[in-house]
C-alpha cells in the first residue's frame, strides 16, 4: 500500500489516513488505489468491526489531485478510467461494507473528498471544517456519488444550490442542514471520532450491517417493499448469536457484550 494511506487498528476500528498533507490529501493515482485497496481491507478485516476515514495535517480531502489530472487532459488520457477505477469502488465499498463506517473531517472537503466523507455512515467534522463543492469550479459534473448522497440528506433543492453555486459551506452550516451528523472542537476530533467508531464497534455490528442495508434499500423502494425487506433483515438479525445473547442479559439484567455475530 502507498505510503499516502495508512491503515492502522485500534479496538476493533480500523482507521485509514489520507497522508499527502502537502497536497491537502489529493487523490492521486497512487493514492486513489491505496484508498480503494484500504477500504477493500477494512471490509474483509475480521479484526475491524468499525471503519474511521479521516486525513493527517489541516485538510480531509481536495478531492481529485489537479497536478496529476491535468498531465492525463495533457497527454490525451481525459478521465483515465478514474471515476469507475477508483470512485465509484470506494464510494460502493463503503456502502455495502456490512460495518459502521465513519467520517473524521478535520479540515476541507472538495469535490471527491465531500464525496468520500457523505459516503460514511456516520460524518463528524471539526468546527473549523468545511465542504466545497468544487466539481463546477474546474467544469465538472460531481462523482463519488455527490448526486447521490448529497440530496438525500439535505433535499434536492439544497442539493441543487450547494453543487450550481458551488459556495464553500462550514461545518456549523452542514450540521444546521442535515448534511453531517456532528461538529466538535478541532482538538476533540480525533478523540471523538475514534470514541463513537469504538463504541460502535463493540456494538451489535452484524445488526449495525444489515440497518445499513435496510436503510439503503428503503431510499429507492416503495413502503410495501421496504416492509418486506425489513422482514427478511429481522430474520438475519434474529438469528444472530448478539441478539439472543442481548435478550439474555436483558432479562438477567446485566450488559449484552456484542460479538459483532
Ligand atoms: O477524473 C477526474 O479527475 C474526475 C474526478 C474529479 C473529482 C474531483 O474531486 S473534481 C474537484 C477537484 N478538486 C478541486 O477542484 C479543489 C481544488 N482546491 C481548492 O479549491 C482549494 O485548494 C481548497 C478549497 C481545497 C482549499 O483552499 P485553501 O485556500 O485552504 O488552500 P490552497 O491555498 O488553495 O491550497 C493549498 C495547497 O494545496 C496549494 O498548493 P501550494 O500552492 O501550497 O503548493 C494547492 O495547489 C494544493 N491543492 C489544493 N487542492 C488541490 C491541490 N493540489 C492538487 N490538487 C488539488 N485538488
């Protein structure tokens, strides 16, 4: 793995650094399959039951790395296959991971960097962060599922205002709309983050994964479908040795502690 991801371990969450501060995190081409082969082994790490995102120094993401993007505009190469190389696996693979993914946002956020951090699950940024659009301001549509995720948080109209006009929008404004779930003191972030992804990860997780996919489900489904979808979840969950051991210690009343299975 480049030097430009790092993948650590720490109770049960596995945390992966963006770390080219320099660039403020860009993605370039090392960088993006680090990222893609990072997200990849957090999902099939047996040891990490939570996934942490964040970036080292004072950004999250600039999103695509301009230096590198502009040599393949150059040199012919357009695109160079990135959106559905590295985008789209990333944005995917945090999404179907069956484990509570979340977003330390320290700094800024732009174009596929916003991207990465709404793909979590759960987005807690500094209160000196901030989300920039910039997929307009270099003539891009968005990616990394921004069309997506974006206006299902906030609505489509705010969807529609944020990525036209493409203004910087705080920390303290995404929390106001709905976009994030949380903003905290820069010198709590980390320790923040790193609590809530612990606590999760001692968590019912096989239950956390299949709220993810009745969630997901239930966004593109009518109610009679997300009914039937959430039936057949319970039934997994029901069957999970974390619930019969939570009901347990319920009636014993003691705490369940969750095997994540
Ligand atoms: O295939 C494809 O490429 C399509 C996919 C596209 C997905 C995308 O992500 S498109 C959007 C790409 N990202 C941007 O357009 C963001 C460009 N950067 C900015 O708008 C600003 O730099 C920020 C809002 C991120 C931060 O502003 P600020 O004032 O805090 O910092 P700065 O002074 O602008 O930047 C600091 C340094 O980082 C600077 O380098 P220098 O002058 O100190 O040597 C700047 O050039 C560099 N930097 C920032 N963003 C990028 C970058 N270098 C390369 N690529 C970047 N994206």
């Amino acid at each position: 793995m480049a030097e430009t991801v790092q993948y650590a371990l720490d109770r049960g969450v596995a945390i992966i650094t963006l770390d080219r501060p320099a660039a403020m995190n860009a993605l370039d081409d090392p960088t993006k399959d680090a990222l893609r082969a990072a997200v990849e082994r957090a999902a099939a790490d047996p040891a990490a039951r939570a996934v942490l995102i964040t970036g080292a120094g004072r950004a999250f993401c600039a999103g695509q790395d301009l230096q590198g993007h502009a040599g393949h505009l150059r040199d012919g190469r357009g695109l160079n296959g990135t959106v559905r190389e590295h985008y789209n696996p990333v944005v995917l693979g945090i999404a179907a991971m069956r484990k509570p993914v979340v977003a330390a946002v320290n700094g800024v956020a732009a174009g596929a960097g916003m991207g990465l951090a709404l793909a979590c699950d759960l987005v807690v940024a500094a209160d000196g962060a901030s989300f920039v659009p910039a997929f307009g301001g270099v003539g891009l549509a968005p990616d990394s599922g921004v069309s997506w995720t974006l206006q299902r948080l906030v609505g489509r109209a705010r969807a529609t205002e944020i990525l036209l006009l493409g203004e910087r929008i705080t920390a303290p404004r995404a929390l106001e709309i709905g976009m994030i779930a949380r903003v905290v003191p820069a010198g709590e972030l980390a320790g923040t983050a790193l609590e809530l992804a612990a606590r999760l990860a001692a968590g019912p997780t096989a239950a956390y994964g299949l709220t993810k996919d009745a969630l997901a489900f239930a966004a593109g489904s009518d109610l009679a479908a997300a009914l039937e979808r959430e039936a057949e979840l319970q039934e997994d969950a029901a069957a999970t040795a974390d619930h019969r051991g939570a009901v347990e210690a319920f009636l014993a009343k003691e705490r369940p502690a969750f095997q994540g299975r």
